[in-house]
C-alpha cells in the first residue's frame, strides 16, 4: 500500500530525518512531475537600441516590443531593460530608466508637435512637415534680420546673438557632434546643453 503525498510532504519527511530512500521502502512515493513548456517572456520579441532621456549620463537602454512588422500592425513596447553592451551604462538603469516603461504609456505624454498661436490659450495639432517648416522659417527670418558680420570696432565676427540652442544630453557624440558643427555654422553662439542644466 503506497501513501499518496506531495513532492513538498515527501520533501518535508526528508528534511525530517528520515531519509528518503527508507520512505520509499515504506512505501512513500512523491506526485509524478508533469513536464511543461514555460515560454519566455520575450520569445518573438523585437529588440530595439535606445538611449534613456531623463539625465545627461546617455545610459544605454533595450526596447521590446511585440509586433510583426506589417503596415497595419502597431508594435507595443511591453518591456524595457538595460544594454549590456553600452558602453556607459553597461546595463544597469536608476530607478527612473527603469520605470521608463510608465512613461511610454502615460496618457499625458505629448505625442505629436502642437502649436499655441500668438494671443491664444489653445495648443492645436500640427504635423511633423509643418511644424519643421515653421521652425526653420522662423529661424530663418530671425537670423536674415540679425546677423551680424562686423561688430562695433569694424572686426571680422559673422555671429547670430538674438537666438540660442539648447542640445539634448541624451545623444551620442555623433549626434552632438553634429549639432554644435550645425549650430556654430549658423552663428549662433549661445549654445548650451541639458547635461549642464
């Protein structure tokens, strides 16, 4: 006559002192041990290289996201973790890189350029091609009234004073790079960046 027990009751008599071989003589058996497929949590996942945007450190950070890639298909971002293979963060995360996840999903999150006209109290929605239109007409038609070659003593300066920039910290050196190379080219010269802020 065999005793029907768990795998955790037989574990428990074990730890008791009696050992397990001698309750298998006295007839203790453990449950049969189902085997079962666990699928992992980012099996058919898309991974997708990014950098954390709340702090100047550029941590480097991993998105999955489900979705098989078709037009009418949207990919959701389902978790996030940090790039083993970045160089400054070697992935690890702070807690708010960590719970980047919270911002992606947020419904307050701006996600389209908006626009508040002069003497209004109302931001409306623009699209990308004209909201960077305007960007550039606007800084265009700044910098045509306020360049200036000369300065008051007649020296050589070819500078734009009446507008500044302000960079990303979140960036590679490429990237920033690029923007003091495009933001010195235009004269500007009051350039400052958000790892110093």
């Amino acid at each position: 006559m065999a005793f029907r027990v768990s795998r955790r009751q037989f574990l428990k008599f074990g730890a008791a002192g009696l050992g397990a071989s001698s309750m298998a003589m006295m007839g203790f058996a453990p449950d049969e041990a189902v085997a079962s497929v666990r699928h992992f949590k980012l099996s058919g996942a898309r991974a997708t290289r990014n950098i954390c945007t709340y702090c100047s450190v550029g941590c480097g950070m991993l998105l999955y996201s489900r979705g098989d890639g078709a037009i009418n298909v949207r990919d959701e971002i389902y978790h996030v973790e940090g790039d083993p293979d970045h160089p400054v963060s070697r992935g690890s995360l702070c807690p708010r890189g960590a719970g980047v996840l919270d911002f992606i999903h947020s419904d307050s999150r701006v996600r389209y350029p908006q626009v508040r006209e002069p003497g209004s109290n109302e931001w409306k929605r623009i699209s990308w091609d004209e909201a960077l239109g305007r960007i550039a007409r606007l800084m265009k038609n700044d910098r045509d009234r306020n360049f200036e070659t000369h300065d008051e003593e007649g020296r050589l300066v070819n500078r734009w004073m009446t507008t500044s920039m302000v960079a990303a910290s979140a960036c590679t050196n490429e990237t920033a790079y690029l923007t003091q190379k495009i933001t010195r080219a235009l004269g500007i010269l009051k350039l400052d960046n958000q790892a110093r802020v």
